[in-house]
C-alpha cells in the first residue's frame, strides 16, 4: 500500500488484498475508504469536528466488520477446522480495535493525531489483509471446503468478544438464536381443505430499496401531510426519503451498527415514520413499542427484544430509556450523509422489525423479516388498489403492524399518508378528506357518535330520515334493496354528513384488528359508507382475509387475500400460510409454538365455509 500525491492514501488492489468473497472485500473497501476520508480531513486541515465524526465512523464500523467476519468463519466451519487461525486472527482484531479506540479518545481528551499513527493503521490493515494471509486463509478455506449451496446468514451467532469463552464459536450460538423461541417447528394435522387466495408476487428486495425506488419514482409527489396548527403541511417523497437518509447516516454515526435492535416507543406522526424508514436504510432493526403501555411493561418488552438502542422523546420515562446503551431523542436526531446504507442491500429474509402481539395473552414479539412486510404490502396493492395521489389515514399507533402496513400500501401507491393523533380523528378528517379511512372498531364508534350529535341538530325531518340508517343499512347487506324514501335520505342528509365530516370521497373504509359491531356496519353502511373488514395478527403482517364492501359477509372475516392460504387444524384452529408468515419469535415462554409445518397456529376457532371464514 503506497502512498502518492495523485494516489488515494489507502488505495484497494484487486490482486492483492481480495478474499474472493464479496462481502468481506466490500467490507474492506469500506474500510480503506474511511481510512482516506480520515487522511484527507487530516491532511487539508478539516475541522476537529469532521475529525471526530470519522474516527467514531471508523471505530463503529471496525467493530462490525470483524463481528461479522468472525460470525462468517464459525458459521462455515472455518473456526472448528483452523482453530488456531480463527483464534489468532480474532486477537489481531481485538488488538486493532483497541488501537481505533485509543485514537478516538485521544483526539476527544485534545490530543494531536499525528499522521504517524494514520500510517501505522493503514500498515496495519495491509499486513492483516494481504501480507500476512489472515484474510486470505478464511478465503481459501471457503472456496475449497465449503459446499457451494452454502449461504451465510449473518445474526445466527452474536458473539460477545468481551469475554475470553471461545467456547461458543462452535455448538454454542449466543444471542439471538438463544433468543428466538427454542421449540422445534411442530407438526400439525389438517382437518378442512386449503383456502387459497390466489397468487402474489412478491419483489426480493429490502423495505429500504422498496422505499428508494419509490422516491426516486414519485419525487415530489406528496407522501406526508403532517398536521400543524392551522391545517397540514405538506412532505414529498424526495423530502421523506432524505430526511431518513440523512437520520440513517446519523444512526450509524452512533454505536449502533446494522443488526441492532432500536426501540421506538413514540407516538404515530411523521417523525416516527422518519425514524422507521431511516432504521430500514441503516440496516438497524426496529422495534415499536406502544407509548401508552406502562412503563413497566415498556421495558419488559424492550428487554426481551434485547434492544441496543431507543428512540426517545420528552415523555419518554428515565426507566425506559435505561433499557438501551445507546438513547436518540427524536426532537434531535442525529443526521449524516452516509457514505453507504446497508440496508438497500440487506437480505429481505434478515429480520427487519420486531413488533408485538398486544392485546393477546402471548403478548408475542413477533419476528418479522423485510419479506414478510413487502409481501403484506403486495397483498394489499393487488386487494386494495388505489390510484397514485391517494390520501390515506394514519390515526392509529404505528406501532402496531396494521397501521404500518397500510402507510406502506399509500406509499407503494403513490399515495399520501396524512397524520394526526387518534383523540382528534374526528375533527381533523373534514380537513384530510380521505380516500382511505384506516381505523378500528373503536375509531368507528367514537365517529358513529359524533354523526348521531350532529344529526341531533337536524331539523325533525331530517332526523327522521337520518333515524332510518341502520335499517337501510340491513336492506343493502341483506340484497332486499332500498325503499324510495332513501333516495330522499342521501339527497338531503347522508351525502352532506360525508361530505361535513370528509366521508364523501372514500375509495375505502378498513377496519381491522377487532369485529366490528354489527349496528355499526349497517348503520355505515346505510349512510354510504361501505366497511371493508382487514383481519390479520401481528404473527402474519397484519394482513390474511379481507371482507370486502361489494361482497361484505355480516359474521365472517372474509376470503383470504392474495398470496395468503386458510386451513382448520384438526381440532378447528385456524391456520394462516404464505409469505407475510413471521419467521420466528423471540418468547422461550410461549411453550404452544405457533409455527407448525410452515402454517401459523393461530389459536382462535374458525370456521370456514367456501373460502369464507368465521372466528369462534
């Protein structure tokens, strides 16, 4: 490695540094990039500031390179085989970390980094890479002994090199695979036929490639409107994305590195969408967790996730924040402009977010990969689809799958995502007007209320019409039709009630996660607005049936969706199957596994008639 006037200082030579696994020589790249950045900054007299900024991006990225390259060398065998090499070759690791760190923290104690010390690391990285055949001996280990239907799977193994027990370098995987539930995939009988919902295409890509490609196609189209005090401000696609990326960039400037764990205990809004995206481009995987949960509850679920960072805000309790070694706040984010993003080249199989199955007595941390969230977007693109220009709802907690999926679908749509909190629904939809309300039992309740209020302030006649919702409303459901007086009754009191409260331009009103009321579907129903009924856990996306308003079935939740199959086991559970199924999840407590023979053991009695299916 020399070093000219017209040369980089660090400059990558094919010939002599390549292990022939692209992975790691991009890692290496990454390396001698930073290392030039270092000089450069160094040598034309850059701020302290930027300095500091790229030792810490030096030190942080040190660590995760040769986290993952000695989880590459115990998953193929290489550790097992050439056991004094891997150990040697961890050493050298271990004492060049400590080098980086020392650097760092002489430059933050006012040292003056000379370019000696520079010279040595870039010495060093040669002499590790090419001269003293470290990397190279992994690399030849694998082109001649490892079968070449092999696929590395990085966080199959998360070492801890703080300790001296090299014991599980070999049949003691840590971390999360200790983590994840250690019950088998058990079998299950079937005792119904297999509902299929037909077929799904699903792209092989990240949720953060998914996102660029939309940005770049949509631009200024507008993604976010983002409520203010006197109305809504408007976010584009190109402003959401670089907002994140720029986040993204500021993450990875911290200690986290791709593959930690982030808790979002947020409240919905465009921040927290912000800090969701920038997770998927910084290869980090989210974790929501739901504000209004008790704090004791908050960091149970945050410790069994075993998180590496959170994202705070000002109402987030101390307890809380504790739970993580690294705490962002969201009213001042870190932000860079990263020199990579790992995660718009990230494994859509690798786990992406962590959610929870609240609500439920599992109270399940539900592993869901980039996969299993594309695939529930596709599903939903193909069930519900909408034109580009859409504005969709976001009322509910994001931090629950349904919600976020549904922002997903806009987003893959072209569409717009239109933000407010759930207690101000009601009066900030006439602003929205919607073409997709996302709501909830609960939502449509409080919203069923405010109607019947304002109808109390008709004059007699027109209450008398309004009185008469509900019934045509079962008129409709049961195919009997209408009276002619309901002609009288959308003319006079139902088209104006839409359009005073922004129903009028509805393409869709979801609900999900719980039944609806049977007096609320008829009565929506009876003044123009068609339900359609999502149902789906955390386990499968939040996405499986759809009881569609054309076809709406009072009593069932509907056909399966796209992609999604249906089955009874053979003492009636329903069973879930297909692409959105979660990959795995993270409670040794749950002894009743829900993964049998790839299906998701739902635990609910069903009932299917045709493809139609009815909860017990």
């Amino acid at each position: 490695m020399t070093s000219r006037s017209s040369e980089a200082f660090a400059e990558w030579d094919d010939d002599r540094y390549s292990t022939g696994i692209e992975r790691f020589d991009e890692q290496h790249k990454r390396l001698f990039g930073l290392l030039n950045d270092l000089h450069t900054a160094m040598d034309e007299g850059h701020s302290e500031e930027r300095v500091g900024d790229i030792l810490r991006e030096l030190e942080r990225y040190t660590e995760y390179h040769f986290g993952d390259e000695e989880e590459f060398m115990q998953d193929c065998g290489y550790a097992m085989d050439c056991a004094d090499c891997f150990f040697d070759h961890r050493e050298m690791h271990e004492q060049f970390e400590e080098k980086v760190r020392e650097l760092r923290e002489r430059h933050e104690n006012g040292e003056y980094v000379t370019m000696d010390v520079l010279v040595f690391a870039r010495d060093w990285l040669d002499s590790h890479i090419a001269a003293a055949d470290e990397d190279q001996r992994y690399g030849d280990y694998y082109d001649a002994e490892v079968d070449d239907d092999y696929e590395y799977s990085p966080g199959t193994l998360k070492r801890d090199r703080t300790t001296d027990d090299a014991e599980t370098t070999a049949d003691e995987p840590a971390g999360e695979a200790e983590e994840t539930d250690a019950v088998e995939d058990q079998s299950v009988t079937l005792g119904s036929e297999v509902e299929d919902g037909g077929p799904l295409a699903v792209p092989d890509e990240s949720v953060a490639a998914w996102f660029a490609d939309l940005a770049a196609t949509h631009g200024d189209r507008t993604a976010a409107l983002v409520p203010e005090s006197d109305g809504y401000a408007e976010r584009t696609f190109d402003d959401l994305y670089e907002r994140a990326r720029a986040v993204a960039g500021g993450l990875l400037t911290t200690d986290l590195t791709p593959g930690d764990r982030v808790a979002v205990p947020l409240p919905s809004g465009y921040e927290w969408s912000v800090v969701d995206l920038a997770c998927q481009l910084a290869g980090l995987v989210s974790v929501p967790l739901y504000p209004s949960a008790a704090d004791d509850r908050t960091c149970e679920r945050a410790e069994r996730a075993d998180v590496d960072g959170l994202v705070a805000d000002v109402d987030t309790p101390v307890a809380v924040q504790e739970v993580a070694e690294t705490v962002v706040h969201v009213d001042d984010l870190p932000t860079a402009d990263p020199r990579t993003l790992p995660g718009l080249d990230a494994d859509p199989d690798d786990p992406a977010t962590i959610v929870f199955d609240v609500g439920t007595p599992t109270d399940r941390g539900c592993v869901l990969t980039g996969r299993n969230l594309r695939a529930a977007v596709a599903a939903l693109d193909a069930e519900v689809p909408l034109d580009p220009g859409a504005t969709g709802t976001c009322f509910l907690p994001l931090a629950h799958v349904y919600q976020r999926v549904l922002a997903y679908h806009l987003w893959s749509s072209g569409g717009a995502v239109a933000y407010a909190a759930f207690e101000e629904a009601t009066t900030r939809l006439g602003e929205i007007d919607p073409d997709v309300l996302v709501g909830v039992p609960k939502l449509y309740q409080q919203l069923y209320g405010t109607l019947q209020d304002r109808i109390g302030d008709l004059g007699w006649m027109k209450r008398k019409l309004a009185g008469r919702a509900a019934a045509y409303g079962r008129g409709i459901l049961a195919g009997e039709g209408t009276p002619l007086k309901y002609r009288a009754a959308k003319r006079l009191v139902f088209r104006p009630l839409r359009e005073e409260f922004g129903l009028d331009d509805l393409t869709y009103a979801l609900s999900g996660l719980e039944r609806l009321d049977d007096h609320l579907i008829q009565f929506f129903r009876g003044i123009g607005v068609p339900l359609t009924e999502l149902y789906g856990p955390a386990e499968t996306a939040g996405v499986a049936t759809l009881n569609r308003a054309a076809s709406f079935q009072p009593g069932t939740v509907g056909t399966p969706v796209a992609g999604t199959e249906l089955a009874l086991s053979e003492d009636g559970t329903v069973l879930v199957g297909g692409p959105t199924v979660m990959d795995g999840c993270l409670d040794e407590r749950n002894a009743a596994h829900p993964l049998r023979d790839g299906w998701y053991y739902t635990g609910t009695d069903g009932r299917l008639v045709g493809s139609r299916l009815s909860l017990e």
